[in-house]
C-alpha cells in the first residue's frame, strides 16, 4: 500500500526575470520518506526545496504539506506554519553568531511561542541526542564544521516539525563527519518519523535514500 503523503507539488512553475527555472514539477513524497533530490547544478533543485518550505512562492501550480495547501496561506499563517511544521538545514549553517549553541537550538521555539522550561528542555535532548551536549555554551565560532551542522540539526527540529529539508548539508564537511551527519538523518527519520527531503551531489547521500529523484534543466527526469 502506498504511504500518505506528506509533500505534493502539481505542475509548479518558477521564474526569476526571463529564466524558467521549474517547468512543471509534480512531486509526491510519502510520510516516513527519506528522498534525495539530484542534478547538475542549475537544474532547479534548491529552487524547487524553497517552494516545498515555504520560503518561496512559485509563480503557478499548487504545494499541499502535511494535507495543507500552502500557497493558499496568507504571509502570516505561512510563517506560523513553516515555524511549526519544517525543519531547515542548510550547507552554511546559518548559527546566529552571537548566541551559543544552546540558545540558537532554543530560539525557533521562543518565536513560536512555548513554554521556555519545554523548549530549553527539548533543546539540551537533541543536542545530548546529536553528541554535542558538552558544547552547549560555546558560540558558533568556536565549533568545527561538524559540530555546527549539529547544532543546526537540532534548531531543525525544536519544533518537532513534520517535513525536514536539507540543501547541501554536508557540503562543506569532511569525510567522517559527512558520513556521520548522513547516517544521522536516517536516525532520525527512524526515531522520529520526519519526512526528510535532501537537496545533494553526494552520490553516497543519495544511494542511501529510500528515494532518488533527479532534476535537469527545471524538470523532473528520473
């Protein structure tokens, strides 16, 4: 039996000036999922991530997350939803400098407004889960490239969200932490049952997934 969806994209086009960047996607992602997403660059595959997580609108065709029609939300119920719903982790990070790695875990779930004992509670969880409780106080300049990615992991998913995306995530690691951080989203997936969707050009990464899905020049080939 086919799994529930958790993502549907249908027909979605994209445009930036004169340059298509989606063609038409239609997409079906099953709850439980882990799926890489593949191509050269320029394909449209972190184009197509964005619209998925709210972070973008596309310019025609329709997002359904989680049963809900997102490009029907408004401004501020879109923002509440991505709060809620979507965990993002990106290839840079995107620690906020000056906060520790405790209070850039804690700050998503300030923002969507729960208890702080829950929140800060939940935050020292994932960051114990991901092995880096011991670096709780340190700012984001004095973690390694691994430990960063961690801490951004577990800013993912404070919120305990439904979907989890990834663009590049492990591009700017070395090897053993790249084989770490990729068989942690399994982990995870597993313990938890996100919906896990990876923009790479990792063929390892990819391999790895339920699901492979290659994108070229705005459309879905593979």
């Amino acid at each position: 039996m086919e799994a529930e969806a958790m993502i549907e994209t249908r027909d979605i086009h994209k445009s930036f000036g004169a340059l298509e960047v989606l063609k038409g996607i239609d997409l079906r992602i099953g709850r439980g999922e882990v799926v890489a997403i593949v191509g050269p660059s320029g394909a449209g595959k972190t184009t197509l991530l964005q619209i998925v997580g709210t972070l973008d609108r596309p310019d025609r065709g329709e997002v359904v997350v989680d049963g809900v029609a997102v490009d029907r939300l408004g401004d501020r119920e879109l923002s509440a939803f991505r709060n809620r719903k979507v965990g993002f982790v990106f290839q840079f990070h995107h620690l906020l400098p000056e906060f520790t790695a405790f209070e850039n875990v804690c700050i998503p779930g300030f923002i969507a407004g729960r208890d702080r004992a829950e929140v800060e509670g939940r935050a020292r969880e994932l960051l114990g889960l991901l092995g880096v409780s011991h670096r709780l106080a340190h700012k984001p300049a004095e973690l390694s490239g691994g430990e960063q990615q961690r801490v951004a992991i577990a800013r993912a998913l404070i919120n305990d969200p439904a979907v989890l995306l990834a663009d590049e995530p492990s591009g700017n690691l070395d090897t053993k932490n790249k084989e770490e951080i990729h068989r942690l989203f399994f982990a995870l997936r597993d313990r938890w049952g996100q919906t896990v969707v990876i923009v790479t050009h990792d063929e390892s990464l990819a391999r790895m997934a339920d699901r492979k899905i290659e994108m070229v020049d705005g459309r879905i080939v593979g």
